[in-house]
C-alpha cells in the first residue's frame, strides 16, 4: 500500500516595516511548534520593504502568480494591498499589527468575511496609553505635539485621544505630514522659534519609528529639554522616555494559530480576528539622565524596565 504524500505548504510573507521584523520569527517558531517543518512540509516566501506602496502591490501579486498556499503579511498597509490583491482569488491572507477601525478591512471581529482574518493592532488603545503615561510623567505639560503620518490608521487614534485631553486640560497641538521630509522641515522651522509645546506624543504610526525621523523629533526634544515618548525608539544613542506597543514575537505566534486553523481547511472569513495586548516599555536610565520623574504608578504597570 503506496504511502500517502504529506501536503506540502508555501507561505508567503510580506514585512512591511525593519521595526516589525521579530513578527516573522514569531510566526515560524510557533508554525514549527504546530508541525510545520520548514523544508519538509513548508516553504516559506519572505519579503521585505520599509512602507513603500508599490513593492506591497508587487510582492501581493507576485504571491498570486504563483498561488501560494497563504500569505501572512503587515502591517496595515500591507494587509490593505493584499487584500486587493487576492480579491476575486482563494488564497487567504492573515494579517497582524493591522489597524482594523474605519479600514473596511473587514466586515467584523467574530465573521471577517472574504478571504482574510488576522491579529488586530490595538491602535486606539495604545494611544490613549500612551497619553496616559506622558501626563503622568509630564503632568505640567499642558499643550502637548502630535505629528503624524497623514494616514486613515491614525484618525481613530486623535478621536480617542482629543475628549480626553480636553478633560485632562491638555491642548493637542496636531501635525499631520505626507512625507517624512515633512517632520524634518517642521521641526527645524521651530528650532529657530519659540517653542510652543511642552511635550512630543508619539502614536502608533509609521514616521515615529522611522529611525531618521524618530532622530529628528528626539535630538530636538533632547536640545529643548522636553519629554518625549509613545513610540519606544532606541537610535544612535537617543532614546524615547517610554514606549507602549505590542509585543510582535506573541503577535506572530497569535498569526501562526490562525494559520493552522485555515490550512486545516477553515474557511479564514469565518475564523475570528484575535486582538494584541498592550506592552510597555520604561526606560528609566534616559528618564534619570534627562530629569525627569516615572512615577511608581507607571513602573508598576511596565512589562519592561530598562536602567
């Protein structure tokens, strides 16, 4: 009796951003631990970029040509051209660190629909975190910057965020950019001027954790002496106060069990979204270097601590 083949899988992976490169590692590992043995019964297909749009739409449609069996990509804008891309096809997608408020990415958490399903980037809630912990490190600041990335992904952010600084007497000094060069030409603009803001809020969008970007805005905050956190970002040897994010390693390994559940045959529009949780990161040795005071409150909160 002729013995039966193992099926054999390619996996297609798109990356969208350097900064969440440990997602893939999370993704494979977890994968292994589920029985998928990478070149015995799984190949996988990585590509990488960092926020370009048309290498999205190109690696999206390349996977299609070659109808691979499941693509795992992030993060937004990734999940956003894949979905595109794989329209009208039976190759199912799973997405992480995706934005799903006012996306139309899907049609809900518990049914998505189509053909993707994934980790959600809890965007809005680490935002409002965020805010949190930069008024208690910084309670006098009370007109406190925002730039952004001019993207869809960010306005659900600065709904949530707008109601509850005007409660806690805060000013959002809001300021959208299309391109990075944006950031640079604002922020040395107002090195020659008086500074009009008392703190620099980082949210969860792609300018903050470009590096080049991220040194703009920190080297500026460093010179004027003003806190800055949000986004955990450590470059050259600047660093941002504080950073609440997720955890990409546990965001892959989330992706990898809603992989297997599509492989074994489920349809992905009927396998519900899953969420990320919060993980914050305090780095108390730049806080005692800059002068500034982390109240216990938020260590105690912090899943890391760096001195």
């Amino acid at each position: 009796m002729r013995k039966k083949t193992e099926k054999q899988f390619t996996v297609g992976i798109i990356c969208g951003l350097d900064h969440f490169a440990g997602a893939i590692d999370g993704f494979k590992s977890k994968m292994t631990e589920l029985g998928y043995i990478e070149g015995k019964n799984i190949t996988y297909n990585i590509k990488k970029t960092n926020s370009n749009i048309n290498e999205y739409q190109t690696f999206a449609q390349e996977f299609v040509a070659e109808k691979v069996d499941l693509i795992f990509g992030f993060p937004t804008e990734a999940a956003l051209e894949l979905k595109k891309a794989t329209e009208g096809t039976k190759i199912p997608v799973i997405f992480a660190i995706t934005n799903i408020e006012e996306t139309n990415l899907i049609n809900n958490v518990r049914e998505p629909g189509g053909n993707l399903s994934g980790v959600r980037y809890p965007g809005p809630d680490l935002a409002l975190k965020r805010f949190d912990i930069l008024h208690q490190i910084a309670p006098n600041a009370k007109r406190i910057l925002v730039p952004y990335a001019d993207i869809p992904v960010v306005y659900p952010q600065l709904e949530a965020l707008r109601p509850v600084a005007t409660e806690a007497g805060v000013t959002l000094i809001e300021v959208p950019a299309k391109t990075p060069q944006d950031i640079h030409d604002y922020f040395k603009k107002h090195d020659k001027n008086k500074i009009e803001f008392d703190a620099i809020l980082s949210i969860a969008e792609v300018y903050s954790i470009l590096p080049e970007t991220f040194l703009t805005m920190i080297k500026f905050a460093n010179k004027h002496n003003i806190p800055m956190g949000g986004a955990y970002m450590n470059t050259q040897g600047y660093s941002s106060l504080f950073g609440v994010t997720i955890d990409v390693t546990v965001s892959g390994n989330k992706a990898a069990v809603l992989a297997d559940m599509v492989l074994k045959g489920q349809p992905v529009g009927k396998v519900p979204v899953v969420s990320d949780d919060n993980y914050i990161i305090i780095n108390y040795k730049e806080a005692q270097n800059r002068g500034y005071n982390i109240p216990e409150a938020v260590l105690s909160e912090a899943n890391e601590i760096i001195k």
